[in-house]
C-alpha cells in the first residue's frame, strides 16, 4: 500500500502523522523494531533484496521500518523527496563529504560553523587531499573570490553557531550552481519548523537531530535531507557500507520529538526574544547577538527566509573570560552545557568549549570572544531565567 501523500498538509499536521506506517496489529502510536536482522520467506527473495530488484528489509544497518518511519516524516517537513539519518550530526556531514568529494577536491565553508565542523574540514577532510576555504558566512563577495575549479560544494549554517549570522540562502545556492557547485546548509538551529531551505535553493540540509528535533535531550542522531538521485546515488552507499547508523530506538525518540517541534519551536521564539530585548537593556552586557532584535543588521533577512527567530540567543559581557565564567557559575536554574535545542535552558563559553580546539586566531575572525556567552533559551518561564541571568550579571 503507497505511503499517503502529505505535501499539502502543514507542517503540524506532518509532524503529528507523517511517516508512520502501522503493522498488522493496527497501532495507534508508533512501533519500535528493535532487530538487526529479518527472515526472508526464501533464498531467492533473500537474492533478491540484495540484490536490490526486489525492495524490503535486508539489515538494520541500513534498513529499519523506526528509522525508516523517522527519515519519512522529517522529509515530509523538509518538504524534500528523500531523508537519510545518521547516527550523529557530525556522522551526516562526514557522510556528505564522503559521498561528494574525491582526493584534489575543494570546498568553501563558513568559518561560522561549530566548532568540530570547522575541525572536520581543516584535518580530517585535508588528510584525504580535500581543500577548504574558510569565509565570511554574510559576505557574498569573499564566497565568490574563494570560488576553484575544482569545488564541489559550499557549507554554511544559518543561523550560524554561536553567533547567530546569517546567510541569504538563494544568493548562495544561485552562486553555487552558476558554477557547478551544490549549497549544503546545517539547519539545526532553525529545523524545518522556522526554515526551509529547499525551497530557497539548497540542495541539501543536515541536521543534528539530537538538538531541537527531539528537544529533550534524549538521544544523539542526524539526518540528510534533499532529493532521491542526490541521496540514493551518492550518500545512501556509504550508509550501507561503511554504517554511521542510528539506533531504531533512537529513530523512535526522534520520530516522536518532530510530533511537538512546531510547537516547541514557538515558545523558544518568543521565549528567546523577551531575554534578548532584556539582555540590550542590562548595562553589563556590551553586545546582544539575536536576529530578532530589531537593531540587528539581518533583522530582515531573518524575517524573509524564517518563520521565527530560533531559541539561541548570544551575548558579550564587560570583563572579558573572567566576568563570562562568573555570569555561568552563579546560575542556579540554568545547566551548565555545551549541548543545545533542548526544553531546558542551557547555558555555555563557547571559547573554552564548543570552538575551544579552533586556534585564537580562528575564533577570533569567526567573532567568538572570550567574553561571549551562548544561550539555549528553554520552555521555563521566561522571568525565571532572567532572574537566573541576573545573579551573575548584577554583580559584573
């Protein structure tokens, strides 16, 4: 029976349905497969699935009904054809880069990305012969100039980590193509709840599903999305091969996390932009990263190519590391982690964390100074956190 299509439902309703397909036993919630393997009804039928003519169940390292169910429901609010998960976000960039670049390669990346994302391209990508060229994620001019003969993609994440930058998609997704290359953008602090990026032109997204699309801090996972001939030809083989698998209990956590992320991603919004407008107000805090900002120079770009603002909000203090340390050591309500996307507020140094392995001069041009502080703004009420801010910054 042909899965149903649910393109023309919104995004709540795909979050809620999409994606499921019920046993035999007519379940209402949605089952777990927890097995490696499956019993075929003879040696030919088994032939044939590996053989690809006949599709179904081979292993689980790479064909299982949860994870299936999972990569179902997020294409669906991708609104892409095909989704591919992994077994961490980090696992779907390596598997993209696997899958699209060869030895001689080049690549021209944002150096406003995370931090292990920076790494993957400046060590482990270098150690295969793949070259990248770090720019500036705003400056369409230095993407041009980066530009080789010989590159395969760009990789931006908007908005990127832990400043909040963003890029014009469609610019870069049109300066790509006008030279061969394909756009790949990191969407997790958006998810499909607040952007697209598809639809503006990408041709890939990557997901670390672990932040906002399970948003409890359960389990750690990822995701490719785009179209049917990118993922089957190119990506889909080294899953099946070299296994950067996600758990079918995994898949199941993630796949009930997107029924509420429409939801949670508005009160993280608004949430996020109540403590960014107090943050502008205190006069301990010297620059308050936060698109929503009206201040803020991509105030409107955020508004054209976002439905909402995103639950990160970053933030300079006077004093430098020793005053930022202090701001984090007198929260009391606030954890302490360099994780994000989850219902707690979560709270980080990303000098000495998140982008500690990157060299000074690295973080510095990416603007990530040791007075920065980075913010997972949480469901708790939005006074407590404030207050919770406030007995480190009172004292600054």
């Amino acid at each position: 029976m042909p899965d149903q299509d649910w393109s023309n439902y919104s995004i709540e309703t795909q979050g809620v349905r999409a994606g499921q397909r019920r046993t035999p036993e007519g379940e209402h919630s949605d089952a777990i497969f927890p097995t490696s393997s499956y019993v075929f009804g003879s040696a030919a039928e088994a032939a044939g699935r590996f053989s690809g003519k006949l599709e179904g169940n081979i292993y689980s390292r790479f064909t299982n009904p949860t994870v299936n169910a999972f990569e179902r429901r997020l294409a669906a609010m991708e609104g892409a054809e095909r989704a591919m998960a992994t077994s961490s976000g980090m696992a779907a960039i390596n598997t993209v880069c696997l899958g699209l670049l060869s030895a001689g390669d080049h690549v021209v990346c944002s150096r406003s990305v995370f931090g292990n994302t920076a790494l993957m391209f400046k060590n482990i990508m270098k150690k295969f012969a793949i070259e990248t060229t770090f720019v500036d994620l705003d400056n369409l001019q230095a993407w041009q100039d980066a530009i080789q003969s010989n590159t395969r993609f760009f990789f931006i994440e908007t908005p990127s980590n832990p400043m909040g930058t963003l890029a014009d998609i469609k610019q870069l997704a049109d300066l790509a193509h006008a030279n061969d290359a394909l756009l790949i953008v990191d969407n997790v602090y958006c998810t499909p709840a607040l952007q697209k990026p598809l639809s503006l032109g990408a041709d890939l997204v990557v997901h670390s599903a672990t932040k906002y699309l399970d948003g409890q801090g359960r389990c750690v996972g990822g995701a490719i999305v785009g179209n049917n001939q990118l993922i089957d030809e190119k990506l889909y083989p080294i899953l099946r091969t070299a296994g950067p698998t996600m758990s079918p209990f995994n898949a199941w956590v993630f796949h009930k996390g997107l029924e509420t992320l429409s939801l949670r991603m508005e009160k993280h919004c608004s949430n996020a932009l109540a403590i960014a407008q107090w943050l502008d107000e205190q006069p301990n805090v010297e620059k308050v990263h936060y698109t929503g900002l009206e201040s803020n120079p991509q105030h409107e770009l955020a508004k054209q190519q976002q439905a909402g603002f995103g639950g990160i909000v970053s933030f300079s203090v006077k004093g430098g590391k020793e005053a930022a340390w202090a701001v984090i050591d007198a929260t009391q309500m606030i954890s302490i982690t360099a994780n994000l996307g989850d219902v707690k507020s979560m709270i980080t140094h990303p000098s000495t964390t998140t982008h500690g392995r990157l060299t000074e001069e690295e973080r510095e041009k990416a603007g990530i100074t040791d007075s920065l502080l980075r913010l997972g703004v949480g469901l708790e009420n939005v006074e407590d956190i404030k207050a919770d801010l406030n007995r480190g910054l009172q004292n600054l």
